[in-house]
C-alpha cells in the first residue's frame, strides 16, 4: 500500500502507556494475556455473536461506569505503526467528508485512540481481547496495534492494506451512526429475539464492509494508494474472519443463527460491490434481498 508521504489525520489519541492498560494489559511472554489467549478471546466473541459493544454494555442501552478518559497526545512522530494508521484515518476522512458533502450533509470526523490492554471508553471499559472497536457514545476508534500481530500469526490475515481495511471497517460503524442507522439498530433490538438480531447485525457488518470498500475505492481514485496484491489482502482478511471459517477453525461445525458478521463469501462480496463501485446506495445490505 503506498501510504508514506500522505496526509496524516491529526485527530489520532495516544494513550499506550499512560495507565490505562494495568495489570490486566496483553503481553507477549510473562505475566497478563498472552496472544493465544487474546485470539481465543476475540473469536470467542465473534463465535458467540458477542458483539464488542454488547461487552461494553451498550446493546441494552447503558453503559458501563468507568474511570474517567485522560486527555491524551499525538503519537510521536517517529512511530511508524502510528503514522500508517494516522494515514489511513486521514484517508477515510477525506473520503467521507466528500461523500456527506455531496449529500448536503457534513462529515463529522471521529477521533482514533491507541491504547494498550485496556482503556476507559463512554461505553464502558475497552480491552484487547475485544479486538479493534467503535463506541458510538464518544465517537472513537480504539486499537492496539498488536492486534495486527494477531490477525497476521494466528488468524493468516497479514499486509498492510488488512490493517487498513480493519480501520475503515470501525470508521464505517461512525459513519453508520451519523447516518441513524445505529439508533436505529438499537431501537430494533428492543422488539427481537436474539436469533433475529444477530441477523441484522449481520446486515450491518455487511454495510460497513461494503462502506470500507467505499474508502479503498475512492482512495485508490484520488491518490493511487493500492500496489500489487492490496486487494487479495482485503479480501483474504475478510475471509479470514467469516463467521463460518471461524466457527470452522474453532469448533469444526457452523451454527448459522449465531451469525453476526456475515459468512467469509458475504463479507468479501459486499466489500469487493464497495470497492468496485464507490456508490454509498450499493451499500444498502438492509433492503437487499440477497445477502
């Protein structure tokens, strides 16, 4: 992915060692969680359809008290892992402050903190195991940027543009709620059963796949950032993290109604529609009649 050089978003946290990861932080070796206990921990969630921000509290409209957010600074300069992501923000930025003005709308951009094993968040306490997330409540992405370790040595979803596609997918989920959608999802959930919104949580994970593909289309258009093998990255970390190939990997058999996120086929059609054809109304998963 040809990144150096970009623009790069001034709205990214650094919070990695200002305290919030404690004890209970993910380390490799020695003490606290060790990789393999985070990607149990990861997949598990998604196995179960436990959705990070059910984790958080806020499926049922609450949110979970919380030692107060410090304010946190930019990430130095010299750290390359936070200036790719630091790119790759400004990227969906631009991208979506150009789609909602064409809409009449504008784009309020959401802010990206970096952490390390947990993080106080509006929504409740953030940790590792929960993999990359959205919370709606105070507009932020949060990461640990060994996640990526993760998706590349246990989860065989490894390249730059995998890590891209993570961010722009959380970014979608901002986008998702500055478009009511997840107001909506939330109301939705109060008049269903379990199985029925698991399967419109899928649409959702689906839109905001198709929504990341948005970014890597209109990106590729404006400042050529794709190189050889970008999109076979993407398409194989969505894959990777089908609902089906994890319930796969990890229990031998497939329970359908515990979807939450699509099947691998799903997640890489809806992106690759989003990538072909930059069009937010392709995107609309919720209508579609096939999935």
């Amino acid at each position: 992915m040809r990144w150096q050089g970009n623009r790069e978003s001034s709205n990214v946290e650094d919070a990695r060692g200002a305290g919030g990861g404690g004890g209970g932080g993910f380390h490799i070796g020695g003490g606290g969680l060790s990789i393999g206990s985070i990607v149990i921990a990861v997949i598990a969630g998604w196995i179960f359809g436990i959705n990070p921000l059910a984790l958080l509290g806020m499926m049922d409209g609450g949110s979970t008290p919380t030692a107060q957010q410090q304010p946190a600074p930019a990430p130095p300069a010299n750290d390359e892992a936070a200036r790719f992501v630091s790119v790759v923000l400004a990227d969906t930025e631009d991208v979506w402050r150009a789609k909602f003005k064409q809409g009449g709308a504008t784009y309020r951009e959401p802010k990206l903190r970096l952490f390390t094993g947990r993080e106080p968040t509006a929504c409740g306490t953030g940790q590792a195991a929960m993999g990359p997330f959205y919370c709606p409540a105070d507009e932020k992405v949060y990461i640990d940027l060994r996640f990526y370790e993760v998706m590349k040595t246990k989860l065989g979803a490894g390249g730059d543009f995998a890590q891209a596609y993570v961010i722009a997918h959380e970014v979608a989920h901002h986008v998702q709620k500055l478009m009511g959608i997840t107001d909506k999802m939330e109301n939705a959930r109060r008049r269903m059963s379990e199985a029925q919104y698991n399967a419109l949580s899928v649409r959702l994970e689906l839109q905001a796949d198709c929504f990341a593909g948005i970014w890597a289309h209109d990106a590729q258009k404006a400042r050529q950032v794709i190189e050889q093998g970008d999109v076979e990255e993407a398409l194989n970390a969505a894959t990777q993290i089908g609902d089906d190939t994890i319930q796969r990997r990890q229990q031998g058999t497939i329970v359908p109604e515990s979807f939450t996120h699509g099947t691998s086929a799903q997640r890489v059609a809806w992106f690759k529609r989003g990538l072909q054809t930059g069009s937010v109304a392709q995107c609309d998963t919720f209508e579609a009649r096939q999935l």
